[in-house]
C-alpha cells in the first residue's frame, strides 16, 4: 500500500462514509444547515436528493453526529449523561433528539415500522400484529414527548421505500401534541425518490415536505479544496501532490462526483506509488479513468455536453451575423 510512502496515517481516498471526511463545501454545509434547522423547527418531513455518488450517505450519518455532539454539550453542561441531544427552541426551553437511523428502507410496512421499534428500543411481544405494533409505537413516542424528546428517522435510500410504507411513515407522522409532531422523519434518496413522490396515492406525504435539498456534483473551485481536505484528514504534510493538470483530469473524468473523485484519486495513487514517485500526473489520472467504468461514462457525458454548447454557441453567432 503506498500510506507510507506519501507519509500518510490512513488511506484519504475510501469510498466509505466516514465522517471525519466531511467536507462542508458551500452545497453540503447548506444541506447540513437546512437539516439542522429543520428538525430543531420540528418540521414533519424532510428530503435530501442527490445522484448516485454525491454523499448524501455521507452527509446522513454528518447530521447524526452533530446531533450526538449536541447531546455530549448538553451532558456536559450538568444533564444526565446517555440523554439525547439538545437544541434550543425558539422559547428558549432545552429540546433533546433520539435518532434513529433505518439504511434500507426496502422493507414491507409491517417490517418497516418493526425497524424503527428496534431502533427506539421498543420492547415488542413477538409475532406482534400490526395493531398492537403501532400501539406500542405510538405509546413510545408519547412517552418521549412526555420528557420533552423529538424523536428523529432517518431514512437512506428512500426511493427504494415500497409506496405502502411511504403512506405507513406519513400515517405514523400524524401522531402530534399540540405543539409539535411526535415524530421527524428525514428522506435521503436519489432523484428516482421525488418521481415516486409525485405519484397521486401518496400526494398528502408530499405536500409534508417543507424543507428540501438537493446535492450536486461538486464544482471545479471546489475540487483542489476537496482533495486537499481528505488528504490533511489522512495526515498528510507535503506540498501539492495532485499537480494541476491533474486535477483538472480528475473533474474532468468524475464530473464532480465525490465518490468517482475517491476511486480516481486512490487508483492515481496507487498507479504513482508503482513508479516511486511523489506528484500524481494526468497521466496517472487518464490511467485510473481507464479502468473505471462509471468515469468512462460521466467523460463521455462531459463531452457531449460541451459539444451541445458549442454547437449552441455556434448557432447563435451565425444567427447574429445573418441578421
């Protein structure tokens, strides 16, 4: 492995949502932001879209561990330790958060909603019914509300959810005091999810959403940031290792995408590693591109696309001479 040979303590480029990599680039703060604000409003529901590796995975669990880092405040400032976090509500009294946290949602209504008993730890009798599955659901979530907890669900791949449990979710949100909803549910999906949303059986749920994200790909200023941030995160201390053309090589075969950025930038330097040098060249990234298919599409779309403006840009200046 080549962590030694660029002095580094862990690999920067893993494809796994570690936290300690979060990179809050203008779009991804604003999508921590906007979560943030709305469960501590004690809104209903909530949606974050993205296309296949943007990191809405990543920035799910970034929102959990804020939360988490709330509590510790919370804990530290002299309440019960194992509570869950606090956020100050707009009168001023302390509102702590249980989570939980379901990352495939693929799962019938009954199963659904057996997972989100888990993740609360509700005690159940077993082969419980549905009847007294939601009894005990909805006896837990006052029983929260009671010691002043807004219970949180976050949902990841949502728009793998069976339409019925998107309405079971909906029906268990209609559980409210008189203040607030008993119940905040969070949906990170893909653009497929707001599709299934549009669909006329659930359109009460999506009428539901009141704050809404979607993430990009990241942009191009962003790109030498980014790789400088995972890089310091794995502990490196050396000067610019991607050289510029590199980089440049590396947008221009990921699109932007952070996951397809990981697996370029990590086979670049394993491919660097190889001839014992010490600056990732485009080269090393045109060779990365070349073994990763996903990227050999998102250059193919890349190109396309500039053509298209070119074309555009083309038509519009004959348009103008002619006249």
């Amino acid at each position: 492995m080549y962590l030694a040979h660029f002095g580094l303590r862990e690999a920067p480029f893993g494809i796994t949502p570690d936290t300690s990599f979060f990179f809050a680039c203008a779009d991804y703060q604003e999508a921590l932001n906007t979560l943030l604000v709305a469960v501590r409003n004690g809104e209903g529901f909530i949606k974050i879209t993205g296309e296949v590796g943007t990191g809405k995975t990543l920035l799910c669990r970034q929102f959990l561990a804020s939360v988490n880092k709330e509590r510790s405040a919370v804990a530290a400032s002299g309440t019960e330790p194992n509570q869950a976090p606090a956020a100050a509500t707009p009168s001023g009294t302390t509102q702590r958060f249980v989570t939980a946290y379901i990352p495939n949602p693929y799962l019938t209504p009954h199963t659904l909603l057996l997972a989100l008993a888990d993740e609360l730890g509700v005690v159940l009798e077993q082969d419980v019914d549905q009847h007294h599955l939601l009894k005990s659901l909805t006896a837990a979530l006052l029983d929260f509300a009671r010691q002043d907890k807004q219970v949180v669900l976050c949902l990841d791949e949502a728009q793998a959810m069976p339409l019925e449990s998107l309405e079971a979710m909906r029906l268990l949100t209609n559980l409210e005091t008189e203040k607030r909803k008993l119940l905040q549910i969070v949906l990170f999906g893909q653009p497929e999810l707001n599709q299934k949303l549009q669909q006329n059986s659930i359109r009460q749920l999506n009428q539901r959403i009141t704050f809404h994200h979607h993430l990009g790909p990241l942009r191009r200023d962003d790109m030498d940031y980014y790789l400088s941030h995972r890089l310091n995160v794995a502990g490196f201390q050396g000067g610019r290792l991607f050289s510029r053309r590199a980089v440049r090589q590396l947008y221009a075969a990921s699109g932007g995408i952070p996951r397809l950025v990981n697996i370029l930038a990590h086979k670049a330097l394993m491919l660097t590693y190889g001839e014992g040098r010490q600056q990732v060249r485009a080269r090393h990234v045109r060779a990365a591109r070349k073994d990763t298919v996903a990227a050999k599409n998102s250059l193919w779309r890349w190109w396309v696309m500039a053509a298209a403006l070119l074309l555009i840009a083309g038509s519009t200046l004959g348009w103008v001479v002619l006249r």
